[in-house]
C-alpha cells in the first residue's frame, strides 16, 4: 500500500519512509499526517484504505485543543481572566465547594465534576441546560487539590465561560475568528455540504470491558451508560454540534495549519496568538497521577503536556491527543505545527505511531536548524 498523497519538504524523507513502512505492514493502516515548520508546510501525507487527502474523520478529544484555541483569544482579548474565579463569569457554578475554583484550575482538570448522575443525553451536551446540571453538581474531591481528566464536562465548561464571557457560542467564535478566517479544515460542527466526505472512525471494543458502572469514577467520566464514547463522531448529530470535548472532525491538514496559525502564522503571516498568550495558555499547571485514570498524565490549560508516557514533543510543546490516537500539537522550540489522524483507532500511549512520527518531524526540523 502507498501513499496516496505524498508532500514532502527537502530533509523530510525520513517522515515519509517510517509513515510507509506502517502501510507495509499493515494493510488496514489508514492515516493522514501534516506538519508546518516556520509557518510552510513540510508534510502532507495520506495513505490506507478509504484515507484520501480530501478525507476528514473524527479527532475524538483533539477537539479539546481546537476549543481551547478560542478560550486562548477570549483571554488575549480581555474577557476571560485564568486567575479569576470560574463563579465570577458563572455564579451559578458557586456550590458544593465550588465557589473559589480559579478557571486555569477548572480548565486543568481539577474541578472534580468529571460527570453527572444519570449522564448527559447527546442532544444536551451543547447546551446551557448541560451546563445548569453541571454547575449544581457535587464535586468528587475538593476543587482545586487534584486532578482527573474530565473526558467530556471540560468542554461543557468551556462553552459555558464562553457564552458568559463573550457572549456567544464557543463553536461560532471558532468558526468566524479561526476557521473560516485561516482556511482551518478542521469543524466543531461540520456542515451538511462536508458530509461526503467524512470517513466513520473504526474501532473495536474488548467484550470484557464494554460495562461500565455508571457510578463509578470511570462511569461519570464516560458518561456511562449514556453514551460510548468511541461512536460520538461517527453520530452524525454530534459532529453537526460540534461538542468541543470529543465531536470535532477534520484532517491531519486542518490539525496542523491550526497549531502553526496559532504561534508561527502561517505562509509569511503572524500567529494568531501572541506570544504572551502562548506562555500563558501552554504553561503546565497538573502533573502527575490522574485521579480519573491511574495513569500519569500533565496538563496546561486545557491542552496536554508531553511527559514521559506521551513524549510527543520539547518541553515547550503543548497540543491534545484524541482517543483513537489522533494528535494535534505546536512545538514553538521547533517552529512546529503538527497534526495526525488515524481513521483505525490505535493505542496512543508510547511508542505510538502518533509519537514515532513526531520524533522523526522534531529530528528533521533541528537537522535543517
């Protein structure tokens, strides 16, 4: 099998040699992947059954580091202040405990309200009604004194602090300041006209594991028994709405040429986000154990970190993987916006592809340097 597309800068080659040698060996392999380097593309590769370069899928949780993109403008613009508290733009979320959560704690994961009893029907996820039910929930631990991946409430959260901060939908502001403005082929809710070419995202769930006890921590975070998590995109109610959590869809491309827009600029333009935005956004607030998995994990405001069991990039690297092992991520120490999309859900742990193909755009980009 070979690539179907195939864009690869001088001093690149080595991408595309370790991209071609997972379709050797494995005829189902299915992927698209994009780099930027100073703001020009390097790679555009697409290969695998049904993976064309005009294909988009789901991204799952690398959604999450598309919305915090608008979260990141509302506080370069002055209307959304990390330091204040989330009550203060939201004074119905001041219960429980709640009341002194600051918002880079609540957008690290560390609000304790990873779900609800009952979950969340996928109509509700978008709305203020979600948010209401949210925002009068009893944390599972004391705000602000640990941390456990919320799965899908932290793009509850978002959408909400936009709303009150700004005063419209986190997905419209995307869609008007980012999408649309830098030619982004990445939807927090996709058109009708797109549809054609969406591609589902397969997967396989273990029978062993496919219970999930809806009041255990684990079930709050799935949203169990509501929902299964690994179908959201594939439903196509949920890509329409764009949920900022896990119903994003787009290409590798789109991934990419966002994470480069934000902090290099694209083709001789300037980045989105200046460069105190960036420091803010991207600084690492959580590491350690996460009281959601088990599992260590770090997290900036809202985007992931790299860290040893998700070496993606330098210490200054920040971006958000997606449960089918899609990544997304800017690499300012190397000028890097990166982006991949397996249509085959994978294991996205080290030594994923995901981060293999990382490694080799990182050594290619100080090789040129």
């Amino acid at each position: 099998m070979q690539t179907t597309q195939c864009h690869v800068a001088p001093g690149y080659e080595n991408v595309l040699e370790l991209f071609e040698s997972f379709l050797a060996r494995d005829p189902q392999y299915s992927a698209q992947l994009a780099a930027y380097h100073h703001g020009k593309q390097v790679v555009a590769l697409a290969g695998g059954p049904d993976m064309d370069e005009g294909a988009i899928t789901g991204a799952y949780s690398c959604s999450k580091g598309v919305a915090a993109m608008v979260v990141a403008l509302l506080v370069q613009d002055g209307l959304l202040d990390l330091d204040a508290r989330v009550a203060h733009y939201w004074p119905e979320f001041a219960v429980h405990g709640k009341d002194r959560l600051l918002v880079r704690e609540a957008l690290s994961h560390q609000a304790g309200i990873m779900g609800v009893e009952g979950g969340f029907a996928l109509d509700e996820f978008t709305t203020p009604g979600a948010a209401a039910r949210l925002a009068a929930a009893r944390p599972s631990w004391q705000p602000g004194r640990q941390f456990g991946y919320h799965a899908l409430t932290i793009g509850i959260i978002m959408e909400e602090l936009c709303r009150r901060a700004a005063g419209e939908s986190l997905q419209d502001i995307y869609d008007r300041r980012i999408r649309t403005a830098l030619e982004i082929d990445f939807y927090l809710g996709l058109p009708e006209e797109l549809e054609p070419r969406y591609r589902d995202v397969l997967y396989t769930i273990d029978p062993q594991q496919a219970w999930v006890d809806p009041l255990s921590m684990d079930g709050l975070n799935s949203n169990a028994p509501v929902s299964t998590i690994m179908e959201l995109p594939n439903v196509r109610r949920v890509r329409r709405a764009g949920m900022s959590a896990a119903g994003g869809v787009g290409s590798a491309e789109g991934l990419a040429r966002l994470y480069a827009a934000a902090t290099t600029g694209v083709n001789g333009g300037e980045g989105f986000l200046a460069p105190g935005t960036v420091e803010l956004m991207s600084r690492e607030q959580v590491w350690g154990l996460d009281r959601s998995s088990g599992l260590d994990n770090a997290f900036a405001v809202v985007f992931m970190k790299p860290h040893p069991s998700r070496n993606f990039g330098s210490h200054r690297a920040f971006g958000h993987e997606g449960a089918n092992a899609a990544l997304g991520f800017a690499d300012p120490a190397y000028g890097l916006g990166f982006g991949y999309i397996p249509r085959r859900a994978e294991d996205g742990r080290t030594p994923g592809k995901a981060h293999q193909l990382a490694a080799a755009v990182r050594r290619s980009a100080a090789a040129l340097s």
